[in-house]
C-alpha cells in the first residue's frame, strides 16, 4: 500500500548500520591513525616522532643534536 515509506525505513536502517560499523572501525584504528598524522606533522615541522606506551599517545620533540 505505502511502499515508498517501507523504503524510506529500509533506507535509514542501512545507513544507520553503515554509521555504526564505520564509527567502530574508527574506534578500534584511530589511535594508529592519529600517530600516522603525527609523524606527518611531525616531519612538516622538523621536529622528531616519539613514539608513546600505547597506539595514539605519540608526540613530537625538538630534534636533538
């Protein structure tokens, strides 16, 4: 009878789905992507990457020489 709304449903349920699996991978690999970035960042500013006690937790520190 009203099948537009029954797609419309099945339509944010997927999404729904797809936020929730994505917002999980990023919740079990952005420690290592925050460390990817700061390397990176690390590197634009000629400073050296240190390396923390857990996925996420390194910094950067002034070159020594």
């Amino acid at each position: 009878m009203n099948k537009k709304g029954q797609a419309l449903v099945e339509y944010v349920l997927i999404i729904a789905l797809i936020s929730v699996v994505i917002i999980g991978i990023v919740n079990m690999f952005g420690g290592y992507l925050k460390d990817s970035m700061t390397k990176s960042s690390c590197e634009l500013v000629g400073e050296e990457y240190q390396k923390g006690a857990k996925a996420g937790e390194g910094t950067c520190v002034p070159k020594s020489n």
